[in-house]
C-alpha cells in the first residue's frame, strides 16, 4: 500500500509533529508532504522518510516567517500530486486536509482542531495583532474559511484528537468524527520517590498568548509560591519582566530536564484551553497533579479529585483557589501515573489501525 502523510509544516518537535512520527512507524514506507521542512528542527524517524515541501519552502525565510504565508498554502496543497497513493493521512490544524486525493485513495484526517486563527480563536488572534495584521485578516480570513469548510469534503473520515475537538469539526465542518487521542509516550516518565520532590510548581509548553501563562505568573507572584516555568515563544520575555521573586524562568530545556521537573514538582499549573494537551498528560505520567482550566482536552484527561483539580474562570483568583485546594488533597502519585497511561502510545497505534482497516475494507470492490 503506498501511503501519503500530509502534514502543515515540519519546523519543530510539538503535538502535531509526535503524531506524524507516530504515524511514521506505522507506516515506515511513507512519503510525507509539507508546506515547510526544517531537517534539524524534526526527530529523526521523521528524517529517514521522504519528505516533499511545497512551493512555499522556496519562498524567502519560509523558515521563520511560514505562518505570514499562509494565504498562499491552499493553492500550494491543490498543486502536490498524489496519483498513486491508496492512503492519505492528513495531520490538521494548520492548512493540510485540502489536498486533492486521487479518486481511488482513501483520505483520513485526523485533525488536531479546525485552524483556530480563522475560527474559534479568530478574534483572540485579531486583537492581539499588529495594526496591519489587523487590516488584512478580515478578508483573508473569510477566504480561507470558504476554503476550509469546501476542502472538508475532500475527506472521507475525520478523526478528532479530543471531544473537544470533535465538536468544533461538527460545528464549522458539520461532519462527525471518530476520536481517538493523540500518542504520549507515557512510559518514558517515571514516578519520583517523596524525598526526591521539591518545593515549586511547574507550568511549561509553549508561551504564547492563548495558553495564558502569565495569569499563572501573577497568580504565584501574588501567593508568593515557587513556580519554574519551562518553555519559549513569543511571550518569553514578558513573562521574564512580570516574573516576581519566587519565579524562576527557566526557557526552553531539554527534555531530559523537563522529565526531571515533571517528577519533582508539587503539580503541574495549567492556565490554557488546549485542544488536547499532552503536557499535562506527561506530568501525570510523572505521578503528578494537574491544576487546570475547565475547558478543552484536559476535561477529558484529567480525574477531578484523583489526578488534580480545575479551575472555572482564568482568572488570577481562580488560579489561587485551585492551588489551595489542591494542597488540602491527598494524591496518590501511582493511581495518577496509571490513569495517565490510558492516553500512551498503544492505545494510538491500535485505534487508528482498527479505524484505517476497517475503511480500507469498505473500500474493497466485492467480486
């Protein structure tokens, strides 16, 4: 069978990029298209495929300036040509599912969340724009939502990473899904013993505006409680400037260091609406605690009670509440680390093969 992965661009290691590479050791023989691809950025299982990048690669400083280009990524995917391939994996959230698949193949989607910059989070993206941003994005983004919304049909399934995400491909695409979670390698994490755990709280991933790490700051800023946060992005020094005396800002690190802090922490502070989240999911694979925002993917992987609390409102109050809260509870860092395994590696692989498989053989002209 020969197998196409589609993903949006290749130019770092996030969720996105682990289920490609996931996706690579399914199918070991696949080709793999991308808008932007940055070799030393990606793992190396990623490396070993063949990986063909649209036009835009070619385009000046397309590494760093990918997301500028993006009016352009639709007609850059209607031009790759797939004749030949039985099986097309696109991997969604930013601009991959509307290539145009060969009559024959069967197109699988499995989609991280429609692109949020021109739907649920449009005005969240607009507002925090630049002044000319700000001027383009109106039409730009009513082009691309026409796209996006006709470029759904070109899918034969949609597999949602999360609930949540499932009901946004109902709300914007009106199309059902299957929801089989993301693969977090959950056995690479391990339980650290009492004497080894520190005295901060933890917050790491991406700084970037919607996950909200600087209520996290100011929420510890004002307990006055140790905080490490773990991370980069466009909010990295922001954050360094509003950081008070008990945190401690540590950037990007590498993940052995991540792994140590994950074990350590007293919990893992979690301020955002995430899609899914495989962060918190990594902590408590570490026998951690989650504090995190009632809404998006950790509603669906965090125990309430068992493997942490949640706070309603992002708000710095609601945060400090939480916090406290979770100080009074007893957690069993074992009973944590099991429920976490739930959402690993093998639960992926079996899914989305019995999913695939069983569409492959509807597509099997009886004889």
């Amino acid at each position: 069978m020969k197998v196409a992965i589609v993903h949006y661009w290749l130019v770092g290691m996030r969720g996105g990029e682990k289920v490609v590479e996931a996706l690579c050791e399914m199918y070991p023989q696949a080709d793999i298209f991308t808008h932007v691809y940055v070799p030393e950025m990606v793992s190396d299982r990623i490396r070993q495929h063949r990986v063909i990048p649209t036009y835009i690669n070619s385009l000046p400083r397309a590494a760093r300036m990918y997301k500028s280009y993006l009016p352009l990524m639709p007609l850059a995917l209607e031009q790759l040509d797939l004749r030949g391939y039985d099986l097309v994996i696109s991997s969604e959230s930013g601009p991959s599912k509307g290539i145009i698949p060969p009559p024959e193949a069967l197109h699988v989607c499995y989609c991280h969340t429609p692109m949020r910059y021109i739907w649920n989070m449009y005005h969240d993206y607009r507002s925090g724009a630049g002044r000319l941003t700000r001027l383009l994005m109106p039409p730009l983004s009513h082009y691309l939502r026409m796209w996006d919304i006709s470029s759904a049909a070109r899918v034969d399934s949609f597999v949602a990473n999360s609930a949540t995400v499932a009901n946004r491909i109902q709300r914007y695409y009106r199309r059902d899904s299957v929801v089989i979670h993301p693969p977090v390698d959950t056995e690479t994490f391990s339980v650290a013993a009492p004497s080894e755990l520190g005295d901060y709280y933890l917050m790491a991933g991406e700084l970037v505006s919607y996950k909200r790490p600087d209520l996290a700051v100011r929420a510890f800023n004002e307990m006055g409680l140790k905080l490490v946060v773990i991370g980069s992005g466009e909010m990295l020094d922001k954050i360094r400037r509003i950081a008070g005396p008990t945190i401690t800002v540590m950037g990007s690190q590498p993940f052995d260091m991540l792994q140590k802090h994950y074990s350590q922490c007293r919990a893992l502070i979690f301020p955002g609406e995430e899609d899914f989240g495989m962060v918190p999911v990594e902590a408590m694979a570490s026998g951690r605690p989650v504090v995190a925002f009632a809404r998006g993917g950790a509603t669906e992987t965090v125990l309430q009670g068992v493997s942490g609390v949640f706070f309603g409102e992002q708000t710095v109050e609601a945060i400090c509440k939480s916090v406290r809260s979770l100080a009074e509870m007893e957690c069993d860092p074992s009973m944590i680390a099991a429920h976490a395994r739930q959402f690993g590696r093998d639960q992926f692989f079996n899914k989305m093969r019995a999913h695939i498989d069983s569409l492959m053989v509807k597509r099997v002209p009886a004889h």
